[in-house]
C-alpha cells in the first residue's frame, strides 16, 4: 500500500489577508516608511476603504502622508480628495494643516475632519465677525488639538475667539503673534489668568509670544504670575518671549527657566525693552543655572561671549540664531567651539568687508552643519549681502562637511544677481537637498529664472514656487506653477534632486 503524504492545509487569499487584518496590521506597522511600503504591496482587494484611501491621498499634490501623519498643504481639495480624507480616518491619523488659515473657505475645506485635526495656523487680520464666529466654534470641535499659531494685529479678534481653545484637553502648545512691523497684539487681563491657569494645569510644551501687548504692566500680579507658571512649568521644553511688554523690564524676574527647557528665544530683534542691568543680571542668572539648551537666540548675543558659564552651555547648541549683530571677530571665535550645531541662522547680518572670507572657512570645520540661513535685510545697503559673497559662499558648498540645506533669502539679493550666477548656483545644488532664494520677485522675475535654468545644459535641481513669499496674486502664482511643471522643471516623484525655492 502506498504510503500518502499529509495534504497541507491550503491557505485562501481571503483567510490569509482578510481587509479587516490588513488593517489592524497597518496600525501596528513602526513608522511612514513601513506604512507606505505595506500599503503599496497590497492587492486593490486587501484594502479597506480607509487604506485605499491614503494610497489615493499619497499621490496627490495637496497633499504629504507620512503615517500617522497626513498634512494637508494647501485648501484647494476637490471634492474626491475630501472624501478620502474624510474615509481616513477611520485609522485615525494626525492631521495637520500645512498652511495659513485666513478665509472661511480655507478652513470649512477640513471641517469635515476637525476631530482629528491636531495642527492649525491662523492668520486673523481681515476676518469678518461672520468668520470669526465660524472659526472660534470649528476650534472648539478639534478636539485632538495639539497646536494652535495665532496672528492678528490688534487683538480684537483673538479676543473674538474667547479662549476656546483653552478648553480643549489636548492643546499643548500656543503661539500669540502680533505684527513684524512690531504692530502689538493687545490682549486683556482675563486673557492673561486663562493663559496662566493653562500653563498651570496642562502639559505645556510650547509657548510663543511674538509682539505681545498685555493690559497690565510689568511687575503687576498677572505679570509676576505668568513668570511662575513659566518657570515652574514641568513639561515645557520651547519658549520664545519676543516683545512681550509684560517683560520688558525683566526676563522672569528672578526665576529660573524650566527644568526642560530646550528651546529660548528672548527678544531676539531688539525690540522695545530698556535693557537694564537688572534685567540682564536676571538673563544671565536664568541661563547660567538652567538646563542644556539645543536651540538658543536672544539680542545682543556678543554680550554673553564673556560669561564662561553662558559659552559652556553655547557649546553644547544644537541649533543658533544670530540677529544684527556687529562684532563678527567675536562670534568667529565663539563658532569654533560649536561642534554640535546642526542649524545655524543669521538675520540681518551686516556684510562687512571680507567678512564672508572669514565665516566661510569657520562653519566648513562645523562638523554637524546641515542647515545653513542668511534671512532678513541689512540696514544699511553698503552692509547687505553683496554678489561677491554669495559667489564665495556657493563655491565653497562642496567642501562642507554635511550641509544639506542652504537659505540665501536675503532681501539685497535681486534676480539679475541670481541669473549671474546661475551655474554656480546649478554646481552648488549637487550637493544640496534645498536652496531658498529670496521671493520678492518684480515683474518678469520669475519667467527670467525658468527660461534660464530651462536653457541649463546640466540642471542639478528642480524649482518649486514659495507662494507664500510672493505676496502676488493667486492667479499670478498660478500661471508660474503652471510654466515651470510645463517646462519640466518642477520636482518629479521618485527622483531624488535639489529643490530650489523662489
């Protein structure tokens, strides 16, 4: 009698990969890239309608997917790529609001998905009450709200919105700006309690207060109050109080900074504050005993060069920003001792003579150097940022040990200078993720740039449209879009190029 062999148990493709399976799978997969992949390898079958729906959303424009994450870059969805935001989360996903919030419409596109909805940005300036009301009861429905970003001039209608979100449970960090133009953003006294009984009652990790203009006056009980929420805060580990009048005339007044604190701003554009010695003696104390900071910037940084304390704790930075300071030599030096800055900025530097001759070989030696800014405008137009040091510094990229991106937009810098130096530009860009150039373009700017790089016989890069640099209209931004996907300029899925933003 023949032997028969055991028949093994064939598996069907509906017990292997139930959709149901494949979508508790998908929820324990470790990260966005272990996500796409798995969803890419599934069969149109083995999809719920939650995962087919995030593979549609990764291919389009509007939109970024890196799981659990989904940011939604722009308002212009169509009605289909609603329907499959809205079909996502069903595996509840973070989503972010990528861009600035400032008309109704801009904001009811992704009412449909408010709960799940855990970063906005406003822009309050031009809203309407009618608006105003509509966005103060559409935050209230976030109720996964981790971070909210306020601008308005004025303050009325932050003052509009009643705090609402104080009450959401999740809000972990708030941004308060007033205008760059140092226009205040005027908040009352009530304001102030809410914002310091949320400080003390949540798990705060970020606050920002860019020029901020409270009823009260410094040294007051809500002043002095708002000092001891911040300072005693146990989670708070981003701070930047710029032009906050409650402050002017002390940075805490005498209290210490978080235990966990990695991130301080301090009036980094010199605003209005009188700059006593009192309150530079509580500046100083602050940091001297505080914790390791990673990312620092503050006035008249070449004032602290000359605490040892204070350098011993520049040294261990990971990221610096430098604001219109003079004294070059000294921050030189201060630089060298700065291995571990991966980020450093500079705003409204002043270009003295030969002075980018003498950077340029001090951050080359930086070790971790991956990003690299000159931002702002000059003061005095002999000090902006000249031709010659923009040449000097783009020759100089292939030598730096890891730089990937590189922000050159300085308001000095034209187009006619940009296309004298296209190749070089182009030669840079080889060994570049990004370079920003400065967006405020004349008339006629933009289509100069496409058609020169067009005629680039050996292009290292693709350009993409900084929209929100432009300040032109949408219609002109829309007709630049259109001209540099046509002329097969703009970044191609898949391929792995600079990207220069303009």
């Amino acid at each position: 009698m023949i032997a028969t062999q055991p028949q093994r148990a064939r598996a069907t493709d509906i017990g292997i990969l139930l959709p149901e399976i494949t979508q508790a799978i998908a929820r324990l997969l470790p990260g966005p890239d272990a996500f796409a992949a798995f969803v890419a390898a599934l069969p149109a079958w083995a999809k719920t309608p939650a995962l087919a729906a995030i593979a549609r959303l990764s291919t389009v424009p509007s939109m970024a997917v890196a799981w659990p994450t989904i940011t939604v870059l722009g308002p212009e969805l169509d009605s289909a790529t609603t329907e499959d935001l809205v079909a996502a989360t069903a595996l509840g996903p973070y989503i972010v609001i990528g861009y600035t919030i400032a008309t109704r419409n801009d904001l009811a596109v992704v009412t449909a998905v408010a709960s799940n909805i855990t970063s906005l940005t406003f822009d309050l300036n031009d809203a309407s009450d009618k608006t105003l009301r509509f966005f103060r009861s559409t935050i209230a429905s976030c109720t996964y709200l981790v971070s909210l970003e306020l601008t308005n001039y004025g303050g009325g209608s932050v003052r509009y919105l009643k705090g609402v979100f104080f009450k959401l449970a999740h809000l972990t960090s708030l941004a308060l700006v007033g205008g760059l133009d140092w226009s205040e953003l005027e908040l009352s006294t009530g304001f102030g309690e809410r914002l310091v009984h949320w400080l003390r009652t949540k798990p705060v990790v970020s606050l920002t207060m860019f020029a901020i203009s409270f009823a009260d006056v410094p040294g007051s009980p809500l002043c002095l109050a708002l000092c001891d929420a911040i300072s005693s805060s146990a989670t708070l580990t981003t701070l930047a109080l710029n032009n906050v009048n409650l402050l002017e005339r002390g940075f805490l007044y005498e209290r210490p900074l978080p235990v966990r604190l990695a991130s301080l701003e301090w009036d980094k554009y010199e605003g209005r504050s009188s700059d006593t010695s009192e309150m530079w003696d509580n500046f100083l104390s602050a940091l001297a005993g505080g914790p390791q900071l990673t990312h620092f910037s503050c006035k008249h940084f070449v004032m602290l060069l000359h605490d040892k304390k204070i350098r011993h704790m520049l040294r261990g930075l990971s990221s610096l920003e430098i604001n219109n300071c003079a004294s070059h030599y000294e921050i030189l030096d201060a630089l060298k001792t700065m291995a571990n800055l991966t980020t450093l900025s500079f705003r409204d530097v002043r270009f003295e003579v030969q002075l980018m001759r003498h950077l340029v070989p001090v951050l080359r030696k930086l070790p971790c150097l991956e990003v690299l800014k000159f931002t702002g405008k000059s003061r005095w137009e002999e000090l902006a940022m000249s031709t010659n040091d923009l040449a000097h510094l783009l020759r100089h990229v292939p030598r730096f040990a890891c730089l990937s991106h590189l922000d050159v937009s300085h308001d000095a810098l034209d187009m006619a200078t940009i296309l004298g130096l296209l190749p070089t530009l182009n030669a840079a860009a080889k060994r570049l993720r990004t370079i920003n150039l400065q967006g405020h373009w004349q008339p006629g700017d933009v289509e100069d740039f496409v058609e020169a790089v067009r005629r680039l016989p050996d292009r290292h890069f693709a350009i993409v449209l900084d929209a929100a640099a432009q300040h032109s209209e949408a219609a002109t931004d829309a007709r630049h879009e259109h001209w540099i996907e046509e002329s097969g300029l703009a970044p191609r899925r898949g391929l792995d190029q600079c990207i220069v933003f303009i």
